[in-house]
C-alpha cells in the first residue's frame, strides 16, 4: 500500500497505517509528498489551524493596474482566464471581495461553467453600503450571501437586505474595517476550508497587511495602463526592501494570452 502523506488530523493521523500494518500488509508513506500536500492544501491548513485557506486573486496589466483611471477593468484578463477563475470558483468555497469592488462592478460572484456549482459569496462592508439591488443580494441562493459589516450599521438597510435572505454578520469594527481573524475564524465554524479573495486593492492590501493570504494567483494582462491607472495592491507601509513581503515557491504558466504567477506567502 502506497500513500503520500499522514493525515493532518492528530485525531486519527496514523491509525490506517498501523492497522494495515498489524494485517501484513506493506505501507510506503510519503511518495510524492510535496506534491500531495499541495493537492491537500486547503484541508492541512483548516484541519491543523481551524481557518480557512486564503487565495488572492488579482488579475492587472503588466504594470500592475486594475482598472484604468477613469475605473474601467473590463476586461483586463483574457477570456482563458476570466474562464479559469470560474474553474477556481467551482473549487474553492467561498469568494470575497470588498466594498468597493461590489459597488464599482456589481459582480455576482457565482460559477458560470456548465455543471459547477457556485461558491458561498462573501462582502467586505463595514457601512453596510451596498443597495439592496446589488446583484450578489438577487442570487436564487441568498442564504449563500455573507455580508460581513460593523455593528453600528443603519438598522432600516440591516432590515432590507436580511429580508432578502442574506445572512448579515456584523463584527467590532478595527480601524473602519472588518476584522480579518474573527471573519476566518466564524467561516472555519461554518466549515468553509478556502477562500479566494478577488478584489480590489484595499482589501488586497488589508489581507497581506494582517498576514492572512497563504497564496497568490496573479493574472497579468500584456498591457499598459500606465501611473494614472489603479494599482493592484494599495499601500502596505513599506519603506525599506527588507520589509516587503516575500513569495515563496513561484511558478509561472500561460493561460492564454496572459501569465499566471502563483506562490505562498
């Protein structure tokens, strides 16, 4: 018998092996284990940590731009990788973005490949901003719809959007914004092992500034937008080059007419 790695749980992590073993049969742990551990990434994290695996999504020129300066982003990316992100949305559970993606762009954050299924939806909105006509809000599945908001929010739109089905979670603001650690850990409660996080630069900046991204996903179109563009990341407060944030295990790939660069923080 030939597997490539323990399982993570502690509760159970080994019994298999030793059973087969007491029976007589050969076990070889460990084939290709970096390989599998990357397969089973998401799982190793929830299973070991109680929180959910962070995917950052971005998808920007080759000078780093989402969105041009007048805020037109559609579409940056191809249609090869507008169609993996789909594929990504049918894998992971959840997608998040931030206020000001779902007020600028409307997404619906749902799987859009023949025979997927689509993901839990989750915004970032401490104001609770969004209109009650937000696409994300007029999905057939709203229970599958988090907006995570402050605790001091106007209790008539609160009203107007849980009436649509939505759940509303509202946390102790820090600083204006949700709390990542609280968010991720009440996710994890609703065992939602992955996360992808798609957008904009300020909730971007927020993940990485908290440390809460375990990956990147980058998606660089072959263009130019130039310094008046939005850039992809807002500020981390970094001044020297020893503080920035460094990607571990980077691996580049083609995904039709644009590149794909991925790694773990």
């Amino acid at each position: 018998m030939v597997a490539g790695m323990r399982d993570p749980n502690a509760r159970v992590s080994g019994k298999g092996f030793r059973a087969l073993r007491r029976a007589g049969i050969r076990v070889r742990v460990g084939v290709l284990e970096p390989e599998c551990r990357r397969l089973n990434e998401a799982f190793c994290k929830f299973i070991t940590r109680r929180q959910p695996f962070v995917i950052l999504k971005l998808a920007a020129t080759l000078d780093g731009k989402i969105a041009t300066v007048t805020g037109d982003a559609r579409w940056i990316s191809d249609a090869d990788s507008r169609q993996a992100v789909h594929r990504l949305r049918n894998q992971v559970d959840a997608v998040l973005v931030g206020a000001g993606t779902a007020l600028m762009d409307d997404p619906q954050l749902t799987c859009r490949i023949p025979g997927g299924r689509n993901p839990w939806r989750i915004v970032l909105d401490g104001r609770l901003r969004l209109p009650v006509s937000a696409k994300v809000l007029r999905r057939p599945d709203p229970d599958k719809t988090i907006i995570a908001t402050g605790t001091r929010v106007a209790q008539k739109r609160l009203r107007a959007i849980e009436s649509a089905g939505t759940q509303v979670w509202k946390f102790s603001l820090r600083e204006g914004n949700v709390p990542w650690i609280p968010l991720l850990k009440k996710l994890a409660q609703r065992e939602i092992v992955s996360v992808m996080i798609e957008g904009g630069a300020t909730t971007a900046a927020s993940a990485l500034k908290h440390r809460i991204v375990d990956k990147i996903l980058f998606y660089y179109a072959p263009k130019i937008f130039g310094g008046d563009g939005r850039a992809m990341i807002d500020s981390l407060s970094i001044s020297r080059v020893e503080q920035s944030l460094r990607i571990r295990q980077l691996q580049f790939q083609k995904s039709g007419t644009d590149l794909l660069v991925s790694g773990y923080l």
